[in-house]
C-alpha cells in the first residue's frame, strides 16, 4: 500500500484517477490548486487506485493523504 | 471628493489604497475574509468588516456581501485594487446602480476590454497595431489549425477570458496546437468561466511594455511613459522598471499617442494599462488593455511624482485632469520586483507562518506590504506578499540600490523568490538591458535553498 499526500496545503481542484484504474510511477493523480496555481501531484509507484480521500473542492493540509494506491 | 471609500481588496494593494486615502482626508472601510483577520489592512482602515469565509469566491468575489457592507458603512465609493473583482464588469455595474461610484471605468468598457477578442477588434478600428492572427472564436482544434496555418508558426493559443497566463499555449507545430487546445480551453471554462480561444503569431523574444493612462470624464488623457516588464515566470511579471532600457524616443512617443489614442476611442475614462509587445526591431502590438490599477503601478509614480491611486479618486470624483502631457516629469529611473512566497527553482507556491520579516529602509527604497512577522501566508489568494521599490538617477544606481535592499531582506519561515530577484538583477545580460519574456527559461539556473 503506497499513499499518496498533500505537498502543500490547498483546494482539490482535480482527481483524475478512479479506484481501479493502474497508474504508473510519475502520473498525475490529483491537481491541487494553491495560491491561484494548478499542482500536479502524482503517483511515486505504479500500482491500482485503492483508495481516494478526498473529493473535489475540498481543502487539504500539507501532508494530509490524498489517495491510496496497491 | 468622497468622504468615505471601501476598498474591495486585501494585502498590500489594499493598504497603499488606504494610504492615500488617509493623507487626502477620507474615511476607509476595510473588508476581510476570516483567513485575513490579522491582516494590516483591516487595522489600518477607519472601519472593517468580516465578509465571509477564506476562499475568494466566498469573500472577496461576493458582489453582494460587498455592496451591501458599502451600503451599512455609506461609503460613497468603492477602489477594487485589483485581480479580485476589479475588471468585474457585473460588480462596476450593480455599483452604478446602487448610486455607489465605482472607482475604475464604466461597466462596458470593462467587459469590451475583458474580451480579449473584442478587444483586438476594438483596437483595430482605434488604428493601434494589434499581433497578427485572428479576432474570432476558435470552436476546434480543427478550426484553429485551419487559423494557424494562415498565419504561419509558431503560434500562441489563448484564452478570450484569460488572464495571468492561464489557458496561454505556445504551439510550433499542428501537432503541438492540437494536442493544446483541448486542454487550455477546459482550463480557461474552469478558471474563467468562458472557453473561448483564439491565436496569435507568436512573437519571438518580444519585450514587455505597457503604457499608463490617465483620462479623465471630459474626453481629456496624458500617457505617464512606459513600464517595461519582461522578466516574467509562468506569463506573470517579476521585475518591473521605468522607464524601458530598450525604447528610444521616437517609439515611446508613437506607443503613448497609441495608447492614447485607444483610450479616447472607446471613450474611457480612470486610471488604465495598455500592454504592447514589442519585437526587435521595436514594432509594437497591441497586448490588452487592464483596466484598473496594476501592480507595477509604483515605478511609474516614482519616476514623474505622480501619485496614481490619488488622480484615481480625483477622476472618479468627476474632477478634470490636473496634468497636461507636456507636464509629465520623467525623472530617474525605478525598479520593482515582487517578492512572492514560493519555491524560486520550481515557482511552486509556498504558504506557511512567517516567522522573521524585517524589510531594509532607506531614502530610495519604497516597500508595499500587508505582510508581518507571525503572520501566516494563506494557500488562498495570490503569492506575492511585498512589492519593493528602489530609485535612482539612472538604471544601473535603481540596480545596485534594489540588490542592496534586497541582501538585507529577511523572511523566514516560508520560501521566497529572493535569491531568483538577486540573481536576475545581478545578472549581466539584465545588466545590459537583454530583457526578453523568454529571459528566465534562457537564464535561470536552478539553485540550492535551505
């Protein structure tokens, strides 16, 4: 089980992965927006979607888990 | 002049509104987001009012809320600083119906210039040079390759509601304009509400200058000189100087009667920008027109002595313009750069509490902040946290002074773009006056930071 978190607080602008799909290491999974920027947060090992956290518009602290992936 | 004005903004625009504000006698109400409880602006102002919950679309866009706390506290008029809801037609407009005077043109006018599309259009008519490329909504990425391939690459994708870079895609090929489209026009539905896209010939190592407006009600305006701001990162400005070490004066002359020009015809009245790039051989094309106060507004009021925010008021107030063009001074040479709260290598935003800020003082440094230390940096609104200004006869003194300050400005607890602003100023290629859009790609070297 990898998880996935927050680099930096912000809003949940975008999820675009789903549970189940297979990501692969470096792809996007969630886009974080903070002070008015879009931040691609993405996947450190290739795996399937397990489990998401969060849903968009919702705000999310620094190191809070976004997404888990196995 | 008014006797009481709220000021629609937060951080360091909204206390140097109040600033002047305050020396011409009026009253300033303050409003604020629970995220800027601790906010400068709201302790500087005579009254302030909590207006809704941290995110923008809560506080700081909420048309209604505003209005209605302008009308609790009978302020006369309202200064939308600007971003926020300053080149808001819909909120100029609700102010013009309550019998609130809204301190920036009239409502039209900013809708007509927020269409970058109609904008161009606009300008065309006015006889002011625009880029070459099309004036019309591209539905497709079939209809913008059909576009493209009749002006030639490369090109520039753009957003007819866009702003501040977003939805902006260089394409030197089909393939890349293609594969572009699609997503810059989600992002620019998604940000601005309004997918429409259009192109523009991509101009190669341009240069950034705008011109400053002032018109008055009575169909009288004087251009304040230019304002060059090359040195950008993701399409937003970093540094800002007046005047522009590339222009002579043949074509400062012909780009301020330009502007002018412009703003006669579509009869527009306040303070106003209009951007131009310029290429190397010093053609210059018609940008966009930010019909409001700009950030880099200072510059511009350390070279003549001008006060903007103050002619601002005097023209909403229904006064005439106090200056004639030929009594414009254009004395020494001001440098801005903008301080913001992000990573200086990768330009990711970096919110967090501020645990030391102490700014540098000194007869030729100017500082505009709402930034203290204990303060924290929100992930809500806009990075740029202070604004510093350095003065001098020439460029190469407004240089050396900005760099000094620089060295002995002190933020800890979040990051910076500081040692970014050193190394460009410090750089000989900006030393020279090699000052492109394309200056930080070709220039900046990523460094180490704590």
């Amino acid at each position: 089980m990898n998880q996935i978190i927050a680099t930096m607080a912000g809003s949940v602008w975008k999820i675009v992965v789903a549970v189940g799909d297979r990501v692969e290491e470096g792809q996007d999974v969630v886009i974080l927006e903070s002070m008015k920027m879009e931040i691609p947060i993405a996947a450190e090992t290739s795996g399937v979607v397990k489990h998401i956290h969060v849903q968009e518009g919702d705000f999310v602290n620094e190191g809070d888990v976004l997404v888990e992936i196995e | 002049m008014f006797s009481k004005v709220l000021i629609a903004n937060r951080g360091e625009i909204a206390v140097r509104v109040i600033r002047t504000c305050r020396r011409l006698g009026i009253q300033t109400v303050a409003i604020y987001s629970e995220a800027d409880a601790d906010s400068l602006h709201v302790s500087l102002a005579d009254e302030a009012y909590l207006i809704g919950k941290p995110r923008v679309a809560e506080s700081y866009l909420n048309i209604e809320k505003i209005i209605e706390v302008a009308k609790t506290a009978k302020a006369e008029a309202i200064h939308p600083g600007y971003g926020l809801l300053s080149e808001n037609p819909a909120f100029a407009r609700r102010c013009e119906e309550e019998g609130i005077v809204f301190i920036g043109p009239k409502a039209d006018i900013i809708a007509a210039m927020g269409s970058k599309i109609e904008a161009r259009r606009t300008m065309e008519q006015a006889g002011v040079p625009i880029v070459p490329g099309v004036s019309f909504a591209l539905d497709s990425a079939d209809e913008a390759a059909k576009a493209a391939a009749s002006i030639g690459y490369p090109v520039m994708l753009k957003a007819s509601a866009g702003g501040g870079g977003i939805g902006m895609h260089i394409a030197r090929d089909e393939a890349e304009l293609r594969q572009a489209f699609e997503g810059s026009q989600k992002r620019a539905a998604s940000f601005f509400g309004d997918g429409t896209m259009y192109i523009e010939k991509y101009i190669e190592r341009p240069r950034h200058i705008e011109i400053q407006l002032l018109a008055d009600s009575y169909g009288n305006c004087v251009y304040l000189w230019e304002r060059e701001c090359s040195i950008q990162r993701r399409h937003q400005k970093v540094v800002e100087e007046a005047p522009s070490p590339f222009l002579d004066e043949e074509t400062r002359q012909k780009m301020g009667e330009a502007a002018v020009r412009a703003a006669r015809y579509i009869g527009y009245a306040n303070a106003g920008t209009i951007e131009f790039l310029v290429d190397e051989q010093k053609n210059f094309y018609f940008l966009e027109m930010n019909t409001r106060l700009q950030v880099e507004h200072p510059v511009t009021e350390e070279i003549t002595g001008i006060d903007i925010v103050e002619e601002q008021l005097c023209i909403a107030a229904g006064e005439p313009l106090r200056y004639k063009q030929e009594e414009i001074r254009r004395d020494g040479h001001a440098m801005e750069v903008r301080i913001y709260a992000e990573d200086p290598n990768t330009f990711y935003p970096s919110p967090g509490r501020i645990t030391v800020f102490s700014a540098p003082q000194g007869e030729w440094i100017r500082h505009e902040t709402a930034v203290q230390s204990g303060i924290t940096v929100t992930p809500f609104y806009d990075p740029m946290i202070a604004k510093l200004i350095a003065k001098g006869p020439d460029r190469q003194t407004a240089i050396e002074r900005l760099l000094e300050a620089l060295r002995d400005y002190r933020v800890e607890g979040i990051k910076t773009n500081i040692p970014l602003l050193e190394a460009v100023l410090s750089h000989p290629a900006f030393q020279a006056g090699d000052t492109t859009t394309d200056f930080l790609s070709k220039h900046w070297k990523p460094i180490k930071t704590k």
